[in-house]
C-alpha cells in the first residue's frame, strides 16, 4: 500500500468513526427530559407537580403502587368517567381494594408530552399523605427514566435510548418485576436473601414476621421482640410492628449497617410483601430506573 493510499485509508476511518460516535450520541441522547422540583411531605415522602386532564395536582411519587390514585374529591371536582366494578381492579398495601377506576384520564409532567393512563379513584384517607390529590405510581413512571435525587431535590423523567454503562459512582441492581410494575431487587439482610420491594410511597421499611423468622430463628418470638403498637397504611390498620437490630443489609456492594427496618405482624388480608425498603433508607441514595433494561442504579448521597 503505498502511503497515500494509507492516508486516504485513515483519513476515511477516523470520518467514520467520527460519524459513527455522532450517530451513537444521537441515539443515546434524551428524546424528551424534564426535571421537577420534588416537595417533602410527612414521613419523608415526595411529591411533584402534574397535571392531569388539565388540572394541576400535588402527586405523590410512589414506586411502590402498582397504578396511579387520585382522590375521589378531585375526580369528582374534575367530572371524570369512571368505572366501579365489584371485582378489584387492584389491592393496596393494608387490604383496600381499588374499585373504581377513573378512564379517559391524561397525565402531564411540565413540557413533556401528555401520557394516556389510568387511576384508581379512592378516599383522600387511602393515600400515603393527606395533603396531596393522588399518586404518581408504576403503571406512569414505567413509561420513562426515572432519576430521583434527593440532594438536589429533583425529579428527572426522560424518554430515551440507553446506551453503554452508568457512571461507575452507581451500583446496578436488576429488577426482579419490573413488568408487574413494582420494583423488586435482591438484597441481603443479615447475610440471608430476600427481594425487597422498592417503595417511595411507603415511609417506613419493614419485614414481615414470617421473613423475620427466617433470619432470627428462636427470637422471633413476640415476647422476644419490643413492640412498638398497631400499624396503619393507607387508611387501614395492618397489624402490630416489633423494633429489633438488623445488622446489615446489603444490596449490590452497598452496605447499611444497622439498617432501621421493623418487624410487622400483618393480617392475612394485608398484602404486604416479606421486605419492603421505605424513604428511611431511600432517601440516602440517587434511584435511577431503567425500566425498560429493568436495571435500577444507585449511589449513595455524599
């Protein structure tokens, strides 16, 4: 090859490779983002604003519910069509059945396009705070990328394409259930396995008793445990909580010594899950969903 021909060879490659890192770029570049502020609410819970068939709402963000709730004070205020159906068309964490589903409804969150979805229709008393007009749950934030930073008290959704890896600060979980819209992951707590959901919309995290006995054999005992009294979630009370000293949990690389996780010994009508992780340990961390690579990536908060 003589070297004018090699130039031209190099010359044509470096073009192609240029072209090819512009066409990646483009690709994995946002098709829509919008970042919101996020407000605090009681129990360290968070909300953002929307919009929904054009009415503006305080909606709690709640990776925990499996479809979006609105108030039946603001559904009736806003006149939608809804259906009630005697067999539910889901169940809340405590037992209450979801029976009335609002149709017809369209979501806004800032300038990103409206997104056609869903909400139950429920008693303002059934959501996880009082002062808001409904929750954000999977059934919409599955349709994005989600980034929740709570040092910046920020909320990023985002339509787009992923490509190549997460910054290396964040540790990569797989979803476990990811299309059944809760967010389950697997941990370690106390050295045994379990899949815990991940909830935003729950303040507190807990294990139920029967997972608890698995890990503290003989002292599961609830004379062994300090109670701490009846426990109520989304309006119904779920049973009796118990404090006890979990020494570590760990999810991916990352370790929570001493994580603050209660016992509950919830009714059989309660639809708990074994292991839930609430905004008392959450909220040390970025969350970012990838729903679609069913991938959640996180990094503690410096």
């Amino acid at each position: 090859m003589t070297s004018k021909a090699g130039r031209r060879l190099v010359g044509a490659l470096t073009l192609l490779l240029a072209m090819t890192s512009l066409v990646r770029a483009n690709l994995c570049a946002p098709l829509e983002r919008v970042t919101l502020p996020i407000m605090a609410l009681p129990g360290e819970l968070i909300s953002v604003p929307a919009t929904v068939n054009g009415h503006t709402m305080t909606m709690v963000v709640d990776t925990g519910a499996s479809i979006g709730l609105l108030s039946d004070a603001k559904a009736k205020e806003m006149s939608l069509d809804s259906e009630w159906r005697r067999r539910p068309f889901a169940w809340m964490y405590g037992g209450k059945p979801v029976q009335n589903m609002a149709r017809n409804t369209t979501v806004r969150f800032g300038a990103m396009p409206g997104l056609s979805s869903e909400f139950g229709v429920v008693p303002r008393s059934f959501l996880p705070a009082s002062s808001a007009d409904g929750v954000v749950g999977a059934n919409v934030l599955s349709a994005y990328d989600v980034l929740i930073d709570f040092e910046q008290h920020s909320l990023t959704l985002s339509v787009t394409n992923r490509c190549g890896a997460a910054p290396t600060i964040y540790q990569k979980l797989r979803m476990l259930d990811a299309n059944g819209h809760h967010v389950l992951i697997p941990v370690e707590l106390d050295g045994e396995k379990l899949e815990a959901v991940i909830d935003t919309g729950a303040e507190r995290s807990l294990i139920s008793l029967r997972a608890a006995c698995i890990l503290i054999a003989d002292r599961c005992r609830k004379h062994d445990l300090q109670s701490d009294g009846a426990y109520t979630i989304n309006g119904s009370s779920i049973g009796t909580i118990y404090g006890y000293s979990f020494h570590m949990l760990r999810m991916a690389d990352v370790k929570i010594p001493n994580p603050e996780i209660q016992v509950i010994e919830e009714s059989e009508q309660a639809h708990i899950p074994d292991l839930i992780l609430g905004m008392n340990i959450l909220s040390r961390f970025r969350l970012d969903f990838d729903y679609k690579a069913r991938t959640l990536f996180l990094a503690p908060i410096q």
